[in-house]
C-alpha cells in the first residue's frame, strides 16, 4: 500500500471511519455529534483523508443556499495532525463549493487561527441566519455559543 495521503469522496465503507473520528472531538464538544444514521444520510457531504487504508481526517459541506455553504465536522486523527491533512481536506471542500456554484464557504469554530491562515475572516454569527436559525437555535450552548464564525468568499 502506498504511504501517502488521498484525499477522496466518502463511500459507504467510510462510515464507520467517520464516526469513529468524529466521536471523541464530539465528546469534547469541539463538533457536533454525527450518528452513524447521520453520516450515512449526508454522505454526498463528506471528504475523507485516507493514509494506508485508514480514514484519518473527513469534513464535510453542507451547502444552505444557491451561494453559502458550511464547513463542517472537519477532524483529523490527532496521531496525523503534522500533515497539513487538515489543510488538503478544506481545499478539497473549497474545490467542491465553486464546482457547485457556491461562492461563499462558513465555519463555526474553535480554532479560527487554522482558517484565517486559509484566507477566511471572521464575521458575526448573526451575519449567517441560515445556520444560526437551522441548527444553531437547536443547540444547548445557542444562548451562550463560545465558536467563531469565519468565512471565506470564493473565486467562481
């Protein structure tokens, strides 16, 4: 097997990859906890790093709008967190939004230092009301939310 990173599509084989990555930073409240259920009906969302076979890294798009979309549940396993992964896998959604039209990408945030180096600023969370009043209102922490809000505007 080759010893580099592909970064890829999710597939059904996927699934479990994602929600193992994604459980322990949910544990932690850094991203929302996915189901396996969850994953499974927003798989055409998620990209994946893979090394040696292994799913280390995923995120995930979630277009809201003709021109918005989010960047989300993006994790990598920390034993691979020195592999720029985490850059690659943002890349690959940027690619993906303008491939769809999308000239705007948001994040929610606890690590806004990794997305302003990627070129995203930080806005208000009220200037993103399709997630504020989809999800966001559904949250425990919505009256008092501590994340960032960054975004990035694209070249189409």
């Amino acid at each position: 097997m080759s010893s580099q990173i592909n970064i890829r599509a999710a597939k059904v084989c996927d699934v479990d990859g994602i929600e193992a990555l994604l459980t322990p930073y949910a544990q932690k409240k850094i991203v929302l906890q996915r189901s396996k259920d969850d994953v499974f009906q927003h798989l055409q969302e998620f990209i994946v790093a893979e090394y040696n076979g292994i799913v280390v890294g995923t995120v995930a798009l979630h277009v809201y709008a003709s021109h918005i979309a989010e960047i989300r549940s993006l994790v990598v396993n920390p034993d691979y967190q020195d592999m720029k992964i985490g850059y690659s896998l943002l890349e690959e959604c940027e690619k993906k939004a303008i491939q769809l039209g999308i000239d705007q990408v948001f994040a929610l945030t606890y690590v806004d230092q990794f997305f302003l180096r990627m070129g995203y600023g930080v806005v208000l969370k009220e200037t993103l009301p399709h997630k504020i009043w989809t999800v966001c209102i559904h949250c425990d922490k919505f009256s008092a939310c501590d994340e960032i809000a960054v975004v990035k505007h694209l070249s189409l």
